[in-house]
C-alpha cells in the first residue's frame, strides 16, 4: 500500500506544477507582444495539452481514490 500512497503524492506534485505552468503560459499570452507573435500558437496548443494531462490525472487520483478508498480508511 505505501507504493500507492507515494503514487498519489507524486501525482499531486505534478499536477500542482503543471497547474503553474498553466497559469504562467496564460499569462504571457495576455501580453501584447506574445499574443501576437508566431510562438503564440505554440503556447496555446501548450497550455491545451497540459490541460488535458491535468484532467487524465484527476481523474486516475479520482478513480485510485474511488478503488482504494475504503482500504485507506480502514488503517
């Protein structure tokens, strides 16, 4: 069990990270001079991605804690 509780720490490292990383790409898009450069598109399909990867990994926490739930709390 402690294997998976490390999973769940990992987990929510990386998705508190990427939730930065997040916040930080939309804000360089508010700028002027970013929005309207080449590299835009780029930082969009970025932050689309990260996105995307912070949803999957809500919701493998969500069904680890749905499966191991229970267990966990009968400790």
């Amino acid at each position: 069990m402690a294997d998976n509780d490390n999973s769940i720490a990992i987990s929510t490292d990386v998705l508190v990270m990427m939730l930065r990383i997040v916040g930080v790409l939309r804000a360089l898009l508010l700028s002027p001079t970013i929005s309207q450069s080449p590299a835009s598109a780029e930082i969009r399909g970025t932050v689309q991605d990260l996105e995307r990867r912070i949803a999957a990994t809500l919701t493998a926490i969500d069904e680890m804690i749905e499966v191991h739930g229970p267990e966990a709390n009968d400790r």
